[in-house]
C-alpha cells in the first residue's frame, strides 16, 4: 500500500467512522425511554413501535437514497456528492436535537438518512486503491464500523446523561461538520479514468448489479445483519441493566470491552477469510454463531457472566461480517459498475436497519421478547442457507505498468478492451500508470504484454 493509498484509506474510514458514529450513539439510549419506571428517562410519546422506528428509521430514506446518490456519484463525482448527503445528515440532527418529542427525533432521524453517502464512500475508496490492497482497505473501513460503534455505545449513554437525547443529536451534528473538513482537506482526489471497459449508464450499471445472483446473496446478507442489529438494540440495553444490575449510564462499559475484545477476536478469521481464500466458510462460521446467541438468549439470560459470553460471540461474528462484506461486493462488482453495486449494498444495509427497527419494535410490543428472538433467528436460518449456497469468490489479479498515454498507445487499448479475462482498465494520469485487474484463469500477464506491447508488467 503507497502513501496515497494509505492517506486514502485513512481519511476515508475517519469519514465513514464519524457518520457511523453519530447513527450508531443512539442504539444504547434510546431504547431506555420507553421504560421511565426502570431508568428514569421519559419522552413524550414512546412506545415500544416508535422507539423502534426511531432507531431505524433513517434507514429507509439511506435505503431509497444509497442507488441514486452511488450511481450520481459515478458520473458527477464522489466528494460532489458526498458533500450533499453530508448537508442533509447534519440537517436531520438538527431537527432531532430540537425536538422533545419520539415524532421530532423519527423525523430528523429519517432525514439524516436522506444523506446516503456510504456507497459513494465505498466507491471513492475503490477508485483511490489498487486491487492487490483494496481488500485490505475494504476491511480497514469495515473495522472502522466496529471501532465507531465501539466509541458510541460509551459514548451515547455518557452524553445522554449529561446532557439528553438532545446532546447526543447536537455532538451527531458537529461530528457531520468535521467530516466535511475532513473530506475536502485529507481525502485525495480520485484518479482520473480515462478508459473503461463497462462504463455503463445508471440504468444498465443498477441492472447488471442487481441481477447477478452472487451480489444478490451480499444483498440480502448485509439487509440481515443490519435488521438483527437494530432489533436486538431494541431490548438490549434493558436486558444488560438487568443481568449486571448497573445504571442506565453505566452500560456502554459492558459493551465496550465485548465489542472491543469481538474485534480482536476477528481478525484471525478475516485473514483467514482473506489470506487463505476461505471467505464464503468463515461467512458460514458467523452466520452460525449468530444463531447461536439469537437461540441462547430465549433462555432469559439472567447472569452477567453469561450475558457477556454472548454479546462476545455475537461481536466477533458481526465484526467479522461487517468487515468482509464490502470486500465481497468489491471482488463481485464489475468494473464502471462500482459505484452502482456499493448503491445497491448500502440500501440493502440500511433497508435492514429500518425493517430491523419497525420489525423488532412491532414484535416486542405485539407479543414480547421471545418472539422478537424467534423473528431474529428465522432471518439468521435464510442467511445460512444464503451463504452455504454461494459459490466461492473468483480470484481475480491485477498489473500495474508505467504507461504514457498517446494515440498510439490508445490502439493498444482498444485492444485490450476486446480481449477475454480482462475486466478492467484505468490509467492514472498523475503516475502516468495503466492499472488492469483480469481474471487469471482467462488470461495472462504475458498475453496483457503482447496487447499493449508493453516491455515489462510490475
């Protein structure tokens, strides 16, 4: 990984963190205002319901807007749009940070939604990385995800006591500002492609991208993940206070050490996923265990002890997805469709936090705890037959050579862009480098080499 592209990587996960953060800071608060008996917090017009529909209710406006704006993004540019979807997300914290009522905080939580910048994001880390480390910085992202819920599952309930829900929207507003600082002053600007094998337009990329079965499993996968999660966190919170007999205030240090520790605990099975290419088996291990907690949870979990055992095991899994999804998408995605395919993925994942939210809010209000968990599980039982049928993800490599571009070396191009295996072509004009990805089992470097008459492949 060069500098840019660690500069690249770096700024980029700062961004996406910042964003995540300030969604996430309410997964550990909010759910303690529709028990005032138990935790003291009331908010005019709680209900189990729309408790839940505030939590995920942002995700359905980034679910309607993650396709338009990562598709916008592949013909007017990243940071054009990451800059808008940024204006409404600080918007949308400040309706909710105004407002004392479940209604003002479902509204500005859906218009913080409107601002369905992760697929750009995704995309710009794409564009700004090679293939030998964009998995690597896919993953580094993902990790970022679980490093920002970390922070704001401390954080959320520190600042909610301090200053109420309404100080935890007004810090969500002011985390949006700097990331537009960010954005503009650390994030490089994307290298220039000057020739593309499938530069397609919104409506050919969304097709191609949406039906390729393989992306469709990556889809529905990530809707899951973010569905349980945001239904989980609807009775969590309660449940912790419980088992470890502690205050509201108090139970973002019990997630802090399980999220960090599921973290670490991780990683040997990203590089296991990565490394030795046994990602589709690892999906298949987390998925599982998963399961697992959902199952093990309709025991009425009643011991500390026992409750931190699953909140471990459902963290390392859901780090372990959060992380390799991404990648997924980026081996799965067909060049020029990029932005497209990471569209699609973000609104899956968000149509899930927003399914999660009503979903689980409904259950828990209509027929309790148990049946919330028994909803959870049948959606882990789908994935698991999702994943196990996958076929496994194509290693595809990628060559990068010093290459001036001319009307002859154009030729050379246009060759290439007929021939079998290759997938994608762009030239880097600052470097004066041509990168290419093809598929090893189609083509060869020595075949790439004859086409553009190039002396060496680096």
């Amino acid at each position: 990984m060069n500098s840019n592209e660690r500069i690249s990587t770096l700024s980029l996960a700062l961004l996406y963190s910042f964003r995540m953060l300030g969604l996430f800071m309410v997964l550990p608060v909010l759910s303690l205002y529709m028990s005032p008996e138990a935790t003291g917090k009331s908010l005019e017009g709680a209900t189990p319901l729309l408790i839940g529909l505030a939590i995920g209710g942002y995700g359905l406006t980034q679910a309607l807007m993650q396709i338009p704006f990562g598709s916008l993004s592949d013909r007017y540019g990243r940071k054009f749009l990451i800059s808008i979807g940024y204006c409404l997300f600080i918007a949308g914290s400040l309706v909710a940070a105004m407002s004392d009522s479940i209604y003002g905080i479902i509204a500005g939580r859906v218009l913080q939604g409107g601002g369905a910048v992760a697929a750009c994001i995704m995309a710009l880390l794409g564009d700004l990385t090679s293939e030998q480390t964009r998995t690597r910085s896919m993953a580094m992202v993902g990790a970022s995800i679980g490093v920002s819920f970390a922070i704001s599952i401390v954080l959320g309930p520190i600042v909610d006591a301090y200053f109420g829900i309404q100080g935890v929207f007004w810090l969500t507003a002011a985390l949006g500002v700097l990331g537009l600082v960010i954005l503009w002053k650390l994030v490089p600007n994307p290298p220039t492609s000057v020739y593309s094998l499938e530069t397609l337009s919104t409506k050919q990329g969304l097709q191609k991208s949406y039906f390729n079965g393989e992306l469709q499993r990556v889809y529905w996968g990530v809707l899951i993940l973010h569905a349980l999660l945001t239904a989980l966190f609807i009775f969590l919170p309660t449940k912790i206070i419980a088992a470890f007999d502690i205050e509201a205030s108090m139970t973002g240090w019990v997630y802090l050490p399980v999220v960090v520790m599921g973290f670490v605990l991780a990683v040997p099975f990203i590089l296991i996923a990565e490394v030795k290419r046994q990602m589709k088996w690892m999906m298949v291990l987390a998925v599982a265990l998963m399961l697992l907690v959902t199952l093990s949870l309709m025991m009425n979990v009643q011991a500390g002890a026992v409750m931190a055992v699953l909140l471990l095991v459902f963290f390392t899994a859901f780090n372990l997805m959060e992380a390799t999804l991404p990648s997924l998408v980026a081996k799965l995605a067909s060049a020029g469709t990029r932005g497209s395919a990471m569209g699609l993925f973000s609104s899956h994942q968000f149509l899930g936090a927003f399914i999660g939210g009503w979903l689980g809010g409904m259950a828990l209000q209509w027929k309790g705890e148990n049946f919330l968990l028994i909803v959870c599980s049948g959606l882990l039982v789908v994935w698991l037959l999702l994943v196990l049928t996958m076929k496994a993800p194509k290693f595809l490599k990628g060559v990068s050579i010093p290459f001036v571009l001319d009307e002859k070396s154009a030729e050379g191009l246009d060759k290439l862009g007929s021939q079998q295996g290759v997938l994608e072509v762009f030239h880097y004009n600052e470097m004066q480098t041509l990168y290419i990805k093809y598929d090893p089992d189609l083509t060869n470097e020595g075949i790439i080499q004859k086409t553009l008459g190039s002396p060496s492949l680096a």
